[in-house]
C-alpha cells in the first residue's frame, strides 16, 4: 500500500497529540494516511503497553487511518544506529508516502528529539540503492524518499512554517486524543489507584491543548491550528496564485 502521507512518532499519542487534526483533515479529504509509532510507551507513568497499543487501534479508527504500526523500540532508549535506522526505512520503503510528519527537534521529552534525528537519517538514507533490505513478503524493497518533510510542533515552540486549519475537525481530534484514556484526561477514565497524576492528565493540560490551537488558529485567520515546520525549507512553488489558493481572512 502507498501512503499519501505517513507520520512518524516516538510514542503512540504523539501525532493524536501534535498533528490529530491534520491527520484527521487528511483522511477526510481522501488521503491515505498512515501512523508508524516507534515504542509502545513502556516507561508511561500511567497505562500499560499492551493498553497504549489498544488505545492506538481505537484512534486509528476515529482518525480512518489506512495503515498504523509499531516498531517495538524500547521507551526512553530510542538510538538512532544502523538497526533502527533500518527498520525505519523498511516502514517508509514499504508506504513509500509523498509527505512525512516527524517529531520536533527541540523537545521536552528527549524521546521526541532523538526520534526526529532518527527519523530524517532514516530518511535519506531511505533513498540509497545500495542499502538493501526486504519488504514484509521477502521481496526487496526499492528505494524512496519522500518529497516533503515537516516537524509537528511539540512542548518547545518553534516559529511554523505552515500552519494547517484543523477548525472543522475539531471534534473529532479531540476524540481521537482522548482514545489514549490512560494518558490525557477523559472523565470516564478511572486511573488505578497506582496511578499518579502526570503533566499531560489533567483537565490544565487539556485546556493548553486547545488555547495553542487557538493561538495558532488566530494567526491564520482559523478557529484551531496546527502549526508545521518544513525541514530545511524554503520549499519551492511554480505555481503561486494555486499555493495560496486561501484568500487571507485577516489583513
């Protein structure tokens, strides 16, 4: 299967999390999307990982995703060598996507940072001939790299290159993200009693989620925003009036 476009992430929750509406907006205009997560979040403070991988598949199934699957790296310890690095481009040789969403550099999770370098090594690397490997079926794989790169933003902000209007999918990210019940609030969720409160599972942090999106939103003249760096921009256009194609709703 081809992926349109395929987002990669360190733990399941972060692309729910950072681009759950872009993702959301994409599979509802008809894109196939995909989700590759790199760990099952074995160090959560709260859930298990068996858990996290359910929670995965029930937001899958909101968002419509046309493929999700997890690398099994261990959680805290993601390294960016030449088998991680394969197993990567294994993923992205086997959905060969036009865009690729990664994680943000500058993190406050060091999983996150580590991925992002992981995943734009995996991804040049992707397109060397001379790296063999094998499709899920035994057959060899072809090289490809994808023609577009953008970091989602994460805990640390960084100025976007794009920001993507998410407003009339909303909703249905916001039930996408509360799928991970362990993880982020959701008042139907009742944590074991071993179960601490985090920095990510309280009503607060669920109110942040949305004032960003809002702050993000305003810039671009949306209700909710999701903002994008594309990796080593600039990129380039041939055709302008078509690229802004959205007539500015604020001057």
């Amino acid at each position: 299967m081809n992926l349109d476009v395929l987002a990669l992430a360190a733990h399941p929750d972060d692309v729910e999390l950072c681009a759950g509406g872009t993702v959301c907006l994409l599979a509802e205009q008809g894109y196939d999307v995909g989700i590759v997560d790199f760990t099952k979040g074995q160090l959560g403070s709260r859930g298990t990982p068996e858990g996290r991988l359910q929670e995965a598949e029930r937001a899958a199934d909101i968002i419509g995703l046309a493929a999700r699957d997890n690398l099994g790296m261990m959680d805290g310890d993601i390294r960016n060598t030449p088998e991680s690095r394969r197993a990567v481009i294994e993923v992205v040789r086997r959905y060969r996507p036009d865009i690729v969403l990664i994680n943000s550099t500058e993190a406050r999770h060091p999983d996150h940072s580590d991925a992002a370098d992981l995943s734009t090594d995996a991804l040049y690397y992707s397109g060397l001939r001379k790296i063999e490997t094998t499709g899920p079926d035994g057959e060899p794989q072809q090289p490809w790299r994808p023609h577009h790169v953008l970091h989602y933003m994460q805990a640390v902000d960084f100025e976007p290159t794009l920001v993507v209007d998410v407003s009339e999918v909303w909703d249905q990210r916001i039930e996408a993200l509360q799928a991970f019940e362990s993880q982020f609030f959701n008042p139907d969720y009742e944590p074991d009693k071993d179960e601490p409160e985090t920095y990510v599972s309280n009503p607060q942090f669920f109110q942040w989620v949305e004032s960003r999106a809002r702050t993000y939103g305003y810039k671009v003249g949306a209700t909710y925003g999701e903002p994008f760096l594309y990796r080593r921009g600039p990129f380039g256009v041939s055709d302008l009036p078509a690229t802004l194609s959205n007539e500015a709703r604020f001057r």
